[in-house]
C-alpha cells in the first residue's frame, strides 16, 4: 500500500516557497553572476551568439522569455490562487498590510521613473519596470540572516511579493500588448471557456488542463498578447476543492504547484537570470550610467520601493487598520521594505516588454537594475543585520 502523497507534501504551500524560493534567489544570484561574468570575458561573443540561435522557429533566448517564463507565470498564478483562497491573502484582514504596502510599492517607484523620463516620449513606456519585487532575490537574502529576521516579516514579504506579482501581471495585460490577432485571441478565448468549463464540472486530473493550456500558450503566443499570460490564466482554472478531500488527485491546484516550484527556483528562473543579466560593460561610459532610464530604473527600485513600503506600512498600522508584523520592529519593517527594491526577474522581464529590440535602451535597462537591486538588497541586509543586534544582546542577557 503506497503512502497518501496529499500527506507527505507539505502542509503549507507558502512554508514550502519560504524555504524553496530562498534557495532558488542564491542559485539565481549565482546564475546572474555568472552571466555577467561571462559578457565581460573572452566568451561573451559566445554566449551572445548562442541567445540568437534559432530552434523550432524561435531563437533560445525567445524560448526563455516567451516559453519558460509562461512555466514561471504558471507557478505565480497558482501560488497567487492558493494564497487568496485559503492561504496568508484568504481574508480581507490579512491583505490589508501587503496589499496597501503592494500598491505604495508600485506607484511611488513608477513616479520616480516618471520624474526622469517625463509621461510621454519613447523611454516613457519602461515606467513599469521598478515597481516589481523579485521573491526569490528577497527571500534569498533573507535566507542569508536566517533566525535574525522574525518569520511574520517573511510571510508579510512574500505576501507583498505575490500581490506585487498580481499587479505586475495586471500591468503587462493593460500595457504590453499591442497588434493583435483578433482570430488567434478568439481561439485562445475558446480554450479558455473549455478549461473554465472543465473547473465548473470539477474534473480533477491534470492531464486535460495541461493540454488546454499548451494550446492556450501557441494561441496567446500568436495573439500578440504575451505568452506568459497563458499561464497565468491555466493557474487560475486549475481546481482547489476544500481540505476535508484528502486523496492524492483531490487537489490538483495544490498538487502542480509543488511539482512545479523546485523545477522553476532552481532550473527556470536561474536559466532566466543567466540569459537576460549578461552585460558587457565595454564600452560603457557615464553616459549610460546617468541615463534617464538608468537613474529612473536604479533610484526607482532603490529609494521609491522603500519609500512606498515603508510609509504605506507605517501609515496602515498608525491608522489601525492592520497591526505590525508580530515580533518585528519598524527597523526590521525598513529593512524589508529595502528589500523590496531588489526587482531583478520581473523588472528585467518588464524591461525586454518595454523597449523590445533596443539594444542601447536594454543595456540601460540592465545597468538600472542591477544597480538599484544591488543596493536594495545590500542596504537591506545591513538593516536588518544592525536591527538584530539588540535582539540578540537582550538574549544573550536574559540567558
């Protein structure tokens, strides 16, 4: 007789991301690192040449973007799904802070993008590009302090890092899409009312959803609306019955999402960083360096996400609509809300949305988030760091 698998997984999808998300932000970093390091050595022609090789009608690095991202988005649908249904986002009370927190977090990074680029203009389109947060690069740096920072403030991370998620999602719909196919979107919105059919009649087994949502993906890809939203859409179809069902194909949503997970924290997303962060500095002048959308994207991420955090948070709890994450001091609270300015994956991805086939602008692209990630996260770790130290003397004394 084999083991209930509904049993052996982990009884929290968020406990399982807290631990799966941390170590997929290393490899990342590891990944980023090495891709940097390689556009800047004898083998960047290389490695460039090799991102433009063509398979099967699209070149690699089209693969990456367009098809393991579409695997990337289908894990942040699940997740997203999961959490508002009976999760850390499953009342109204517990979305209160991330969500307000979200919201600051976006708006206040994408007005300082303005503020360097103007609302108008052809750089005016990246103003999307350092209002997302990376989980995995955040929770990663987390992972690093270990017991010093309080487990509510990585659940209020990555609660705010999900909702973050939604909006980006929200804002590559609205904005990134443009010249349509009216009849491949009418047969993506076929496969759409079939698989939302399949969820109302409660069919439980995978097989069918995953099949749909390959469809769904060649039809979206063919649309004009990007690819990765197909699996957005298949995440949000996907069954979640009630916990009282308790055999091994009960919940399917529940089952994909930890199948899922390792494979994107430590292959896809790594693949991602190391395709899209490789910057060749030849060349690089200060020209680049103090370029609007450089500076935009850099103290956008650095100084707006903290900014917007933070003072939303505080604003929240001081008009007692929420309460502070339980065992964290506003220190602690800062140094997350740093954190939340490391917008590697998703700000890249939003970049390449905005400015496609830019060479100049991308190099630019990359520079800004590089740079404001590297100093969020840096600035966040010292934080926290420094905030822990009375902690850990008051233990210390007591003990």
């Amino acid at each position: 007789m084999h083991p209930d698998p509904s049993r052996s997984r982990p009884a929290s999808a968020l406990r399982d991301l807290l631990t799966g998300e941390a170590a997929g932000g290393i490899i990342l970093m590891l990944a980023a690192a090495l891709a940097l390091l390689i556009a800047n050595s004898t083998f960047a022609p290389y490695y460039f040449k090799a991102l433009h090789v063509e398979v099967a009608g699209l070149t690699l690095i089209h693969w990456t973007n367009d098809g393991l991202m579409a695997i990337f988005f289908l894990l942040v649908g699940l997740e997203i799904k999961r959490e508002f249904l009976e999760g850390q986002l499953a009342t109204w009370q517990r979305r209160i802070l991330p969500g307000i927190a979200a919201i600051g977090g976006m708006i206040v990074p994408g007005l300082v993008f303005i503020a360097f680029n103007g609302i108008s203009g052809a750089t005016s389109r990246g103003w999307a590009i350092p209002t997302a947060t990376d989980i995995a690069f955040a929770l990663g740096a987390i992972a690093l302090l270990g017991s010093r920072v309080p487990v509510s403030l990585k659940i209020f991370l990555t609660a705010l890092a999900i909702l973050d998620d939604l909006g980006a999602i929200i804002i590559i719909a609205l904005v990134y899409t443009d010249r349509l196919s009216v009849a491949w979107l009418l047969s993506a919105t076929v496969v759409i009312g079939v698989l939302i059919l399949l969820m109302r009649s409660r069919v439980r087994l995978l097989s069918p959803y995953l099949f749909l949502g390959l469809l769904l993906w060649i039809f979206t890809l063919k649309s004009g609306v990007h690819a990765t939203l197909a699996g957005v859409v298949l995440a949000l179809t996907i069954p979640l019955p009630p916990k009282r069902e308790n055999s091994s194909s009960a919940r399917p949503l529940l089952i994909l999402e930890h199948a899922l997970q390792r494979w994107v924290a430590y292959l896809i997303v790594p693949i991602f960083g190391f395709a899209n962060a490789g910057l060749s500095f030849s060349g690089m002048d200060w020209k680049v360096a103090s370029s609007p959308v450089t500076l935009g994207i850099a103290l956008g991420l650095f100084l707006g996400k903290q900014a917007g955090v933070f003072l939303t948070t505080w604003a929240v709890v001081r008009a007692k609509l929420a309460t502070r994450p339980d065992g964290a001091s506003w220190t602690q609270v800062y140094g997350v809300s740093l954190l939340c300015g490391i917008g590697f994956t998703m700000s890249l991805f939003i970049g390449l949305l905005a400015f496609p086939d830019n060479e100049a602008l991308l190099k630019e692209v990359k520079l800004g988030v590089l740079m404001g990630s590297a100093l969020a996260g840096l600035a966040g770790v010292m934080v926290l760091v420094f905030a822990a130290r009375p902690i850990n003397r008051m233990a210390r004394n007591n003990g």
